[in-house]
C-alpha cells in the first residue's frame, strides 16, 4: 500500500507490446492504471468458454441429423 492508502502493484519490465492481465476479486474498485510512459489503456474484454473439438463435431452432427430429420418428416407429410 502507497503512502496515500491506495494498492500499488509495481511491474519492474514491461516491453512494447506486451499484455499484462490483473484480475482482483472481492477487492477494491481500480481507479486507473499508469506507467512511467502514460497512462495504460482500457481494454474491454469478454470471456467466452472454449468446448473441445469432439464436442463441436458432436453438436454439429445432431443438428445436421436434426435438420434432416424434419425436413424427411415435412416430405413425408406432404406425399
């Protein structure tokens, strides 16, 4: 903690283009973040869940399968 009560978090080396992530959970709100260089900027970023490929092929399959099931139903209703 910084002199003025605040949380510091200090990174000694950052090179162009490199990405930190800080997450703080249950913790107190962030006010900004800064550098000797500027202040950094915001990114707003959204999680997303990665399934495995054999479940993506497995979804893909039964909706074809779904897929040509109705359309072999609405064949059949129609004849």
């Amino acid at each position: 903690m910084s002199a003025t009560n605040e949380w510091v978090v200090e990174i000694p080396y950052l090179g162009p283009k490199e990405v930190i992530t800080l997450q703080i959970l249950n913790g107190p709100n962030i006010s900004s973040v800064r550098s000797a260089e500027g202040p950094a900027k915001f990114v707003p970023v959204m999680y997303q869940r990665v399934f495995p490929k054999w479940f993506n092929f497995t979804a893909l399959g039964l909706m074809i399968w779904g897929v040509i099931s109705v359309v072999a139903l609405l064949v059949g209703w129609a004849v």
